[in-house]
C-alpha cells in the first residue's frame, strides 16, 4: 500500500514538472499566446516549482542512481536555475547572441529525461553515455544560438522577486507610466552594489521626482491653456480696434507736453473712451454695484481686468527723454496712438483714464525702491472688506498662485486694487505717495498732492 501511494506521488510530480517545463518554456517563446498572455502565474516561478517537481519523481522512483544519472540531473538543473535565476541572457558583448531562454528550459527538460533514461538502463557504460549527453547538451544550446530572442522579452522568466518588492514600493498611482517606469526598477535591482535599503530609497526618491513632475505639467498646462485663452482674446481684440487705433489723429493740443497728472488723465477723449469701452465691452454690464455709489460691481473688476490685460500684454517699455524737468507725461491718446510705448507713469496714465472711462474711481501713486522710483495705477475696490474679499476670489481664479497685495496709505482710505504691471502687486512701492486721484478731494480717496 505505502508503495503505490509513493508511486503515485512520483508520477504526479513528475506530470507536474513537465507540465510547469513547458508552461515557463512556451511563456517565453511566445510570450503573447492566449491564455498565456492574460496568465497572472509567473514563469520563474514554475520553473522553479518543476526542479522541485523532477527532483520528487527522481528520488522516489525505482532505478540505478549512478554517475550518468547524477550527471543528466544535476546539468538540468543548473540549466533551469542559471535560465531563471542569474539572467544571464544579459549583459552580453554586442555580436554575440544569447541562448533563447525557452529552449534553455527545454533543454533542462532534455536532460531530466535522461537523467530518467539513465535509471531504467540495467547496462550501461557511464563514460560513454555521459560523454554523448553532454555533448547533445552542447550541440543542441548552440543550435539555439540561431534562434532570436525577443529583446522586449528576454527577462520574462527571469525571477522577480527583488523586482516585485520594489514596485510594491513604487505609488499605485504610477505604475501604469509605460515601461520606462520598469526598466528603471529592473536597473535598480540588478545593481548588486546597491543595498535593499538604498534600493528602497530609490524608489521612495523615484516616487517623489514623478509626483514633482507631475505637477509642474499640470501647471504648465494650466499656463499654455491661459495663454491660449488671452492671445485669442487679444487677436480679436485687435481687429475690433483696429480702426478704433487708426483713426487716433493728433491736434494741436496733442502736440503740447501735458505738465502733470491733472493734464495727462484724459477719460472723456473720444479716442480713450472708445478704447476702454471697446475692451471691457468683453463683460457687458454696469460698472457699478448701485449709481452713483463708485464702488465697483462684479462686473466692473471684469472690465479692469481686461483692460489691464490688454494693455499689459501689448505694453514695450521705453524711458523718457533724459534732459528735460520732471517727468514727461504721455497723454493716453498718444500712447494709444504710438502702439502701447513708454514708460511706467505713462503706463498708470492709460491705466487711470481707461478705468475713469468706464465709470470707475482711480489714483496714481509713486514709490521708491533699491532699484530707483516707480508710478503705478489702482482702482477704488470700496470701503468694505466684503468687497475686497470678493475682488481677492476674483483676481485668484484669473492668476492661480499669485499673491495679491495692498498698500494702505492712510486709515479709513477704503480698499484700492493695484494696477502695476502685473495687477495686484507692486514692483517697487516702497513709501508711496498719491500724485493724483479721480475728482480731486473725493470723500471716495483720499487727498490728491500735485508734484
């Protein structure tokens, strides 16, 4: 009883092994054979279990355990292993061409039925035979030399173990990135100078380095679809005001050099004011939240919103004439006139008119800096923080990340949003000073001091 119960183990492992040989040679010969292709078993992992298997069926069954037996099995199974274990299908020279990896298996299969042969044979001369297996061993390996292997495909038996650790490492979220992601790992494990813990550490950096990665693209996406956004806003813009710009003759008082703010700001010149209402014509609507009150409406920031986008993305920075007193102010017809050109009081003096055009309260402050002084522009926002808030929620949705600031010169001054060149910042507003303020001693802002 206990003799059949051995003999039929030993049968069972040794259909097992041949089944498991085969199942890891053919998985490697043609690695996109169905089922195979959808197999979640890996093939190392079934050649190792067939040594196993064949090593069972060898010791248990009955036969003539001599030196061509040991020979035949041993040789098998140093095939298997080197196949499975060392990879050793790679690193080779260039030119020369590695054992196909499927048809090692089979030749370690070979060898274990000789091995079986080897058994059963009542007579047999050692030396002989095992001379001719060996050399059937060396003239069928180098047969397959001629057989090419799948470069993609050359490691698909080989074991993975360290590599599987290491992905299990890696964030779910990226281990769908492509095969670039995996070949990376299988570098990292193959790297014998490289211990488990700075193996891990790897990975863990790997992870880091993909997620940075991932984030600048998302920025650089939301960047290319704002500038998308605005070069077609500001194309259209354009042919609406081309013949708006081209019909901005100069007079006579064009001609003369404005002497202060008070002279440059000019909102009711049809030119300026066809020009603001043509651009924040983009957001129809009321400028203020309830007339005459000057705090603007939702749709007021709107509209200085595109005005200053237009005029910041069009605006070629030029200084002003060096030997002259005091600054030259640029009146904003001219400006319009000459294509956006000039310097930064210039800048805040269309800013200032272009805002009055359109309903709404300006001022124009000076600052200083370690560079030198600056002017800018800003617009009456209200008294209430509400209204600030609601500007703030405005101006993030347009320039994610930017931090929006303020200056308050004075209190109860109410809330006034910058129009520097990059709105709601300052580019050099150290001490500032008001030089000019829409409608003079406004209880709206405060007083206006003329330089």
């Amino acid at each position: 009883m206990r003799f059949r119960i051995v003999r039929t183990v030993s049968l069972m492992a040794a259909v097992l092994g041949v089944f498991l040989i085969l199942f890891a040679a053919v998985a490697a010969i043609a690695p996109e054979a169905a089922p195979l292709h959808q197999a979640r078993s890996s093939p190392a992992a079934a050649a190792v279990l067939a040594l196993f298997a064949f090593w069972v069926h060898l010791l248990t069954v009955r036969g003539y355990r001599r030196f061509p037996f040991w020979a035949a099995a041993l040789t098998g199974t140093a095939i298997v292993l080197i196949t499975v274990g060392f990879g050793w299908t790679r690193g080779l020279p260039e030119g020369i061409a590695p054992v196909h990896q499927g048809f090692a298996l089979l030749l370690g299969l070979l060898s274990f039925v000789v091995a079986r042969v080897a058994m059963a044979c009542t007579y047999l001369r050692a030396q002989p035979f095992t001379l001719t297996f060996l050399a059937m061993i060396i003239v069928l390996g180098a047969g397959t030399l001629r057989i090419p292997a799948d470069a993609d495909s050359r490691d698909l038996i080989v074991y993975r173990g360290e590599l599987d650790d290491l992905i299990a490492l890696l964030d779910p979220r990226y281990r769908d990135l492509g095969p670039e992601v995996e070949e990376y790992l299988q570098e990292i494990a193959r790297d014998d100078s490289l211990s488990r813990e700075e193996k891990a550490e790897r990975v863990l950096v790997l992870n880091r380095e993909i997620e940075t990665l991932q984030q600048e693209i998302a920025r650089f996406r939301v960047v290319e679809e704002e500038r998308a956004t605005y070069a077609a806003e500001v194309a259209r813009l354009r042919r609406e005001l081309a013949e708006v710009e081209s019909a901005a003759g100069l007079t006579l008082e064009d001609l003369t050099p404005a002497s202060s703010y008070r002279e440059a700001v000019r909102p009711a010149v049809p030119v300026v004011r066809d020009f603001a209402a043509g651009i924040a014509g983009e957001h129809p609507g009321s400028y203020h939240r309830s007339w005459p009150d000057p705090v603007p409406s939702r749709t007021g920031i709107e509209q200085v919103l595109a005005i200053h986008r237009y005029v910041a993305g069009r605006w070629r920075y030029v200084n002003d004439p060096l030997y002259i007193r005091g600054n030259y102010f640029s009146p904003p017809e001219r400006t319009i006139a000459n294509n956006f050109v000039g310097d930064c009081d210039d800048f805040a003096i269309l800013l200032a008119s272009a805002v009055e055009a359109i309903g709404g309260t300006a001022r124009i402050l000076h600052g200083t800096c370690q560079e030198g002084a600056h002017a800018w522009a800003e617009v009456y926002v209200g008294n209430r923080e509400a209204a600030w808030r609601e500007t703030i929620q405005l101006l993030r949705l347009r320039f994610p990340g930017r931090r929006i600031e303020r200056k308050q010169l004075r209190q109860n001054e109410g809330y006034w949003l910058s129009l520097d060149w990059q709105i709601g910042t300052y580019t050099c507003g150290d001490a500032p000073v008001v030089h000019y303020v829409s409608g003079g001693d406004s209880r709206h802002a405060p007083a206006r001091t003329e330089k």
